[in-house]
C-alpha cells in the first residue's frame, strides 16, 4: 500500500451486514481511490443463513463455506479486502487473539474512517458486540504503549456508525445521508450475491430510496439512493458552513 493511499476500515458481524447497510460507501471509496478492508466478525452461520438451513441435510461447514464464498463474492463486487475471524454468530463471542489481530489491522491499515454497527440493536445482540469490539481496538491502538513503534503513523479515525435493520428501536438517529447514485448498481449486485438472505434484498433497495429522498431535501441536491450513518465521535471544524 502507498503512504500516500487512503484507507478504510468496515468491521462487521455478519457478511450481510456490511452489504446491505454499508456497500455503497465502501464501493464509492474504492471508486475515489481508496484501499478498503472488511474484518468479517463471522459467517452468519446460525442466525443470519435462513435460505442456507432450509435445504434437507445441511451441515454446519456447509452453510459457513457458502456464506464465506457470498461475502467475498460481494466484497470483489464492490473493490474490498475481506478477513474473516469466525467467531460464531448467536452468539458472537471474541477472544483475546481476535483483539489482538483487530488492533494489528488499525495499525497497518491506518484507516481514515471505521463503519461499523450501531450502539443499540434489542433484535440482535450481535452488532452492538461487533461495536463494542471495533471500539475496544481502536482505542488499544491508540495506546503509544500496546507495541510501542514510535515510527508508526497512526491517529484514531472517526467512526461512523451504518443503520441498523430497525433504526427506531435502536435509538438511532442519522446525523450524515452519502449520496451513492454513481455506484447504486455496482451495490445491488452485490445484494445478489446474498442468496442466502434473499428476502432482504428488496427492503434494502427501499430503505436506499427512502434514505436518497431524505437526502435530496435536506441537501438541495439530486439524490435517488443514500445511505445513513451516525457520527460516533464530534467532529472540530474552523467554520460552520
């Protein structure tokens, strides 16, 4: 990678998760140029597989290889990296290691922003953990004492937090609206990977027209697909507009 590249970092619970709520901002990075990396928390083997299940016989290591094949599928789609840590899914439990591994990624990606979950999710215990996780490395990372490398370039990113499935229940509340109608198709290509979440894909193309109306009112601009994040951290400006 060039010094000069810029980077993003998207850690994620499940494959779909970064898909569905996220695929736009990671393909419009990539399209600007940036080097974009998805850590993958997990396969979504359990909870978010419905279609995968429904075949007769199905094996655990059967429904975990076709969804790592649909996420790194959709990662190609839209220009990203993809790691994968396996921790299971409901419930998502990390250890020790995986921290460890997350923090490494801070520091040799450097990322400019982090996408990740919400705070809240009462429907799935699994985002706020990936949350918390995400969070927990980039303030080890931070820390000039956790692999002390005083060449190293690094400073804390922002965070930018995607909409969660129901945003109400989760105490969400958007404070940015990205525009993604120049990569909107490569997006939807990506959705169809998912087959094993396909009753999502049409609630999806919705909530990235209802998103783009928002969009289009509240900046004065053409807008027909959006996405929504909610800034984690305030961010210091020298002017108000």
């Amino acid at each position: 990678m060039s010094s000069l590249q810029k980077t993003g970092l998207v850690v994620t619970a499940h494959p779909g998760d970064f898909v569905w709520r996220t695929g736009g901002a990671v393909a419009l990075h990539v399209k600007r140029g940036y080097r974009v990396k998805i850590l993958c928390l997990s396969y979504g083997e359990r909870g978010e597989s419905q279609f995968a299940w429904k075949k007769a016989g199905v094996k655990m290591e059967d429904v975990k290889a076709q969804r790592r094949d649909e996420a790194e599928r959709a990662a190609a789609i839209l220009g990203a990296e993809i790691e994968f840590m396996d921790a299971g899914d409901y419930p998502l439990r990390t250890t020790e290691a995986m921290l460890d591994r997350a923090v490494d990624i801070f520091h040799d990606l450097n990322p400019s922003f982090v996408l990740t979950h919400s705070l809240q999710d009462p429907y799935n215990v699994d985002h706020p953990e990936a949350t918390r996780f995400a969070q927990e490395a980039r303030i080890i990372a931070q820390a000039a004492g956790h692999k002390p490398d005083p060449n190293r370039p690094y400073s804390a990113p922002p965070v930018f937090l995607f909409e969660p499935h129901q945003p109400e229940q989760c105490n969400y509340k958007p404070t940015l609206i990205l525009n993604i109608d120049e990569v909107w198709e490569v997006k939807r290509r990506a959705f169809e990977v998912l087959a094993a979440q396909q009753h999502l894909w049409e609630y999806y193309t919705r909530v990235a027209l209802n998103r783009g109306m928002q969009g289009g009112r509240n900046s004065g601009r053409s807008m027909t697909y959006g996405e929504a994040y909610q800034r984690l951290f305030p961010e210091a400006v020298e002017i108000l507009a």
